[in-house]
C-alpha cells in the first residue's frame, strides 16, 4: 500500500476491535493486519491477510512507512515476533505492544516503546494514544507512562525548530506524537517536523522523562553564560 504517516493494527480480536472502533471514529488512515480474513471483511477498513510477523505481510501494510504500530495480538510470543519484525523494517516508528503475561521486559527487547496489557482496556487507551486527539492533558498509562498536551509559547526555544534539531527524545526520554497548530493535528511528525509557533505538542514518556522536558525548554531559554555560572553554583551548594 503506498501510504505514509498511518497506523498499522497487528491483530484484529477483541482488542485489536476495541482499538479500530476508536479509530474509525477518527480521520486517521490505518490498516488492519490478521490471519482471519472472515472476521475482516466487511469491516468497512483496509486489511491484509496474514501472520502479522510475517515481513512480506507487514511490506504490503506499510509498515515502513507507519508512524505508529499496535501490535495487539492474543498470543504473547507472535506479540514479540511481530514487535521484533515491525521494529527492524522501521526503526523510526512508535510500536505499542499487549501483552498478557509479565514479560515487558521481553517485548521491549524486541524493541516496543511500550508495552500495554489488561485486555479491552488497553484497546480504548492505545488508540487514544496513538492519535493523540482528546480533552485531557496528562493520561496515566500502563506502568507509569504519561501522555501529555504540552503548549509551545511563541518566545519558546522549540518554535521554530525542527525535532531533529531539539533532539528531544534521546536528550530527555520522550517523544513527541503529534503537534497541533490552529486547530489541525498533525500525527505524520518526523526529523524536519517543524513545532510552530503557539502549537499543543503531545508528548509521551514517564513522569521523570516529561519533567526532563520541561526543564529541557527551560534550560533552552537560558543564555549560555546564565547556563555556566549556573553549573558553577552547583559546586558551592
């Protein structure tokens, strides 16, 4: 499928249900990847027909080109195939993961930046997380994970800038989502997205990795010569 910037769903039971009903209620482009053609059909969505660990399955999904994939199938170790497939063939996308059991560990490994369990549930909150489009500034998330609507003033370090410029997620741990500027969401956001002026960025990470960020847009505000006499004092405390 010749797509950029979509959502590609790994597993169409009932979480994988729970995740397409939220996004259809969305303008988000998305396809839906399963072995059961039957239970595909008719669903009024794209799909492919497949083991969603299977690499030539996820190519025609467009997983190389999907900003975000869910993988939300029922079975743990196809969850960490797939995860580990869907990870090598698009390094740059967000991979959320269900998981049954305890095994996060495993499935991070395989290269998930999160990892979400407890069955329907974590169908409503992925796909909220996914698209990034609701009232809410801060969503807690499975294991400590926050979500949260960050406004960019217009005399902010980051307007202007581009993410690769800001380097936010490996400075601080989080990575930015979406970004909305006059009322559009944009959820295709890569290297040379640009964070405009007076724009919501939507930002995702532990509750240290978004204070990280906050204080990371502070920091940036300062003069380099406020910055060294500051780390000059830290010696004296």
């Amino acid at each position: 499928m010749d797509r950029k910037g979509h959502i590609v769903v790994i597993g169409y039971g009932d979480v994988g249900k729970s995740i397409v009903a939220e996004l259809r209620t969305t303008e988000v482009d998305f396809v839906v990847v399963d072995k059961n053609e039957d239970i595909l059909k008719g669903g009024g969505f794209d799909y492919v027909v497949g083991d969603g660990s299977n690499e030539e399955i996820l190519r025609e999904a467009g997983v190389m080109s999907a900003f975000t994939v869910i993988v939300a199938l029922n079975i743990d170790t196809d969850a960490i195939f797939a995860t580990l497939v869907a990870r090598n063939m698009n390094p740059d996308s967000i991979i959320l993961t269900r998981a049954n059991a305890p095994i996060c560990d495993r499935i991070y490994k395989a290269g998930a930046d999160y990892v979400v369990s407890l069955a329907i549930i974590v169908g409503q909150m992925v796909a909220k997380l996914a698209i990034s489009e609701y009232g809410e500034n801060v969503v807690m998330l499975y294991e400590g994970i926050e979500i949260e609507r960050y406004h960019v003033r217009n005399d902010s370090p980051f307007a202007g800038k581009t993410l690769s410029e800001l380097d936010i997620r490996s400075k601080v741990g989080c990575t930015v989502i979406a970004i909305e500027v006059a009322g559009e969401v944009i959820t295709d956001v890569g290297g040379d997205t640009i964070i405009g002026d007076d724009s919501t960025i939507a930002i995702i990470g532990s509750r240290e990795h978004i204070r990280n960020f906050e204080e990371y847009e502070n920091m940036l505000s300062k003069s380099p010569e406020t910055v060294v006499i500051e780390k000059i004092g830290e010696f004296f405390r």
